[in-house]
C-alpha cells in the first residue's frame, strides 16, 4: 500500500511559522510513514529543513491576487500532488477563497482538506474532475504543541565577536505596523542601564530597521550592533549564548522565546492576544500604546536574569565619554 501523501500550507509570518512549528512536529508523529509535504514561502524553507518533519517543499511566495499565474500555480501543485490529506494551517482568505474551491472543483480524487484553526475536517468525495462533487464535514482538533527552537542553528559566521555577557534586543518589526514598536530610545535607556550593570547589549535588525539598530548601538559604550552579520537560522543559538532577550511583537522575537530563554516581550494592547506562550516569557502589554510600557517595566522583568551588582567594578565616568 503506498504511503500516504499530506501537505502542510502554512506561509507566514514568521511568528507564525515558528509558532506553527511544534503542531508540524506533532502531525509528523501521527502519521509517521507518510510522505509529507509543506508549502511555504521560500524564506522559510531551510528554517523548516532543519525541523526534519518534511519529505518535500513547495514554494509559495503569495504574489498578488492579480498576478493568476501564481495563484493557478500553487492551486495546480496541490491538485497534482494527489494529496490524502491538506492540512491548512494558514487558513487566509488566499487558502480558504481560492485554493480550496479551486482545488475542489479540479480534484479528481477523494481529498481530506483539514481547516485547523476552524476546527473542521472537510472530506471531498469526487468521482471526477470539473465538478464540485459531495462535502462531508465534521469537527477536527489538533493539538497544538509548543515549539522548540533550541536545535536550529545557522553558519555563526560573527559569533565570535558576541560579549561575554549580553542582552539580545530586537527594535524592529513589520513596517507595515508600526504600533508595534517600542520607541527607539527606550531601547537605548535600557542599554545605557544595562551597561552600567556591566552587561553589554547585541542589537539584531533588517536592513530596513538599520536606523533603529545604529541607534542604539551608538547610545552605550557596551552595545554592539549585529546588523549584517546575523542570518534568520543563527537566532536561537545568539539567544542561548545570551543572558536574557527584549523585543516587539516580531518573528525573531518568537524565535528567542522557543529556543528557552528568558525574553521580554512588548506588546499593545491591540496586540494582546499575540501574547507568546513559552516557557521562559514575560509579556509586557500596554493597557494602550506601546509607548506606555516604561523603561522600568522592562528592567524589572529582566534584572533577574542579569549578574548581581555586587562584585562589579565601580565604572568610571571617563569610560563612559557620552554618559550612562
């Protein structure tokens, strides 16, 4: 009897395909001899290699609704790999709208369509393709299961040049939602403390988020900024080697907090429900705007990961030409 064949659709974003990571685990353990495939976008593939659940990928960049060829594409793919089973994770209104209904209407096979977040397992019964063909719908629960993070590893091409002890700051996130981030030169106040402490800060960004990380960099003798010098893959091994992490509502942030270390987080309170559940976490959320978090909300989640005060040298101001 041949293997049975599953896709796995989950595009984006990046917090979500981590998060999404340990239910993938889970469904490679309940069906463990079956081929299985992911669709994803291709920024996400050597993330998901490394998870070791996927037999296949199949890329799937979102283009635009308006570009039709990329949407028959992907439609055409999930029709031709004569699934047993689709599992979407992502449900958009791009998986729901127009893959499913197109999927549905070319099938010319029996398909299970699971649509998890919904909690519904569709059964398409088809006897050919071009039709709609009969729906069998019944209640679906897959448990959902914490990701891990700690095995992903990239090339750590600079960690040599990472302090003996820092903090990870992530200042950046979507461009496209700028409420969530928390001001610049908060992050900035907390690196001066931090440096006063004798903790240094390592400060992770985009290319788009290069004012954000200079920035601070330049606000602390003790902060170093690791822009270009950090893949996506090298995360969570810069979050294990460090004493504690404090970012926005952002992928990288998600990707600390699942390999196990102690993070901060920072949310508003229109993002409240994207609070991280993970095993180390403290989720700061603004009864507002995110500028309403202070300073001393976040150092006091962090200070209990840090070295005593005791034991340090006492700093001297000439070490420290911009002040503290």
């Amino acid at each position: 009897m041949p293997a049975q064949r599953i896709l796995i659709i989950k595009h984006g974003a990046l917090g979500d395909v981590v998060l999404a990571m340990g239910t993938m685990k889970r469904l490679r353990e309940l069906h463990p001899e079956a081929h299985i495939t992911l669709m994803t976008m291709g920024m996400f593939v050597p993330m998901a290699e490394q998870l070791g659940v996927f037999d296949d990928f199949i890329v799937d960049n979102r283009l635009p609704y308006w570009k039709l060829g990329a949407t028959w594409r992907a439609v055409r793919s999930i029709v031709k790999g004569n699934f047993d089973v689709v599992y979407d994770l992502q449900e958009s209104s791009r998986t729901r709208k127009r893959y499913y209904p197109a999927v549905r209407f070319l099938l010319n096979h029996d398909m299970d369509w699971v649509a998890c977040n919904s909690g519904e397992r569709r059964k398409l019964l088809k006897k050919k393709s071009f039709r709609w063909g009969k729906v069998v719908r019944e209640p679906f629960r897959l448990e959902r299961v914490l990701t891990d993070l700690s095995f992903m590893h990239g090339e750590g091409l600079h960690f040599d040049e990472l302090p003996e002890r820092y903090v990870m700051m992530i200042p950046g996130c979507s461009p496209n939602h700028p409420y969530k981030r928390w001001p610049v030169e908060n992050f900035c106040a907390l690196a001066k403390r931090l440096a006063a402490r004798g903790v240094s800060s390592v400060v992770i960004g985009t290319r788009a988020e290069a004012a954000e990380v200079e920035a601070i960099a330049a606000s602390s003798p003790l902060a170093v900024s690791f822009l270009g010098k950090s893949s996506l893959m090298d995360i969570p091994q810069m979050a294990l080697r460090s004493l504690a992490c404090v970012g926005n509502d952002t992928g990288p942030t998600h990707m600390c907090a699942y390999a196990g270390v102690p993070v901060t987080a920072i949310f508003c309170h229109r993002t409240r429900n994207s609070a991280i559940t993970a095993r180390c976490i403290s989720n700061l959320v603004s009864p507002g705007a995110i500028e309403e978090i202070t300073v001393d909300q976040v150092w006091s989640a962090l200070e209990p990961f840090l070295p005593p005060q005791e034991g340090f040298e006492q700093i001297r101001a000439a070490d420290f030409p911009h002040g503290l």
